[in-house]
C-alpha cells in the first residue's frame, strides 16, 4: 500500500485573514496551539517571519523530546505561511538535515471570518513505505505519521479557533 504523503484539514475562524496570519507567521506562538510544539527560537528581531528566514522548533511526544531547524519558504500577508522542515536533532541541536516535512498554512477570506487551512507533506519522499511505516509506527505509538498528523492539524486547528475568537 502507497503510503499518504499529504495531509490536511481546515476551520472557519471569526477572524480577519491578516490578524490569523500573523499569529501563525510567528512560529514562536506555536506552541500555544500545536500538540506536540513546545516552543520556537528565531534570530529574526522582527515577527512574524519573512520568506527566507530561520526558525529552531522545539517538541514533545510523550517522552521523547527533540528540535527542528526550519526555513520559511513562504510568507504573505493575510493569505499564506509556509515552510520547511530541514534539520532534526536532540532538544539542544537540529543535527541531521533532510527533507523531513513541510507545513504550510493558507488563509481565505469566508463569510464569518477566514478558512484556516493547515497542510503537512512528508518530506521523506525516498524513503521505501515498508521502512517508513516501520519508523512511523516506531515513534508515534503504532500510526502511521499521516494518520498522527492528521490528528494534530485537528487539534492544533482547534486550539487556534478556540484561542483567536477569544482574544477577538
């Protein structure tokens, strides 16, 4: 079986496009939201991020803990926020590059306010299914890692609703 690369799933939030935007752009808010994000460091003196910089994640599932060195692939206003997982490592230190994943948030103006669309593709396009359905199941607890993020984006997509029409 072909495993699913791509992922998503969407909310109407009662929110302008610009205002969600630039929460979600700012990939220091995250972990206000995600389930498994637990922070973000960036160099950048100025949010949310532009196309081109670089962001530290940090994350947690269950008792493993590790980091993300990300690039921002795409930035625009009130309409989309993308960008590129290329480094994982220990909570310390992303070490070991490649194309882990890619997360990319779009923003369409909706009566009653703006369709949020969060969008995960696994960036380990080479990788066998059989070794990749191993090592998904291996650290998420028995998933496959489409079927774990499916689950996330819910709940992330949750928590920005919930959190950004109580602030608005």
């Amino acid at each position: 079986m072909t495993r699913e690369m791509t992922v998503s799933d969407s909310v109407v939030i009662a929110a302008d496009a610009a205002t969600i935007w630039a929460q979600v752009a700012d990939p220091t808010q995250m972990a206000r939201w995600s389930p498994e994000n637990t922070g973000a460091r960036t160099r950048a003196e100025v949010r949310p991020l532009t196309e081109g910089e670089v962001f530290e994640g940090t994350n947690r599932r269950g008792r493993a803990r590790w980091s993300t060195e990300c690039v921002v692939r795409h930035s625009v206003p009130g309409e989309r926020f993308c960008f590129d997982v290329r480094r994982i490592g220990s909570v310390s230190r992303p070490l070991l590059p490649g194309r882990i994943a890619r997360w990319d948030y779009t923003f369409a103006a909706v009566e009653g306010g703006t369709r949020v669309t969060e969008t995960w593709s696994d960036g380990r396009r080479g990788w066998p299914d059989w070794l990749a359905g191993a090592f998904d199941k291996t650290v998420t607890g028995g998933r496959l890692f489409s079927d774990f993020q499916r689950r996330n984006i819910s709940r992330t997509l949750a928590a920005l609703k919930s959190d950004l029409e109580t602030v608005a």
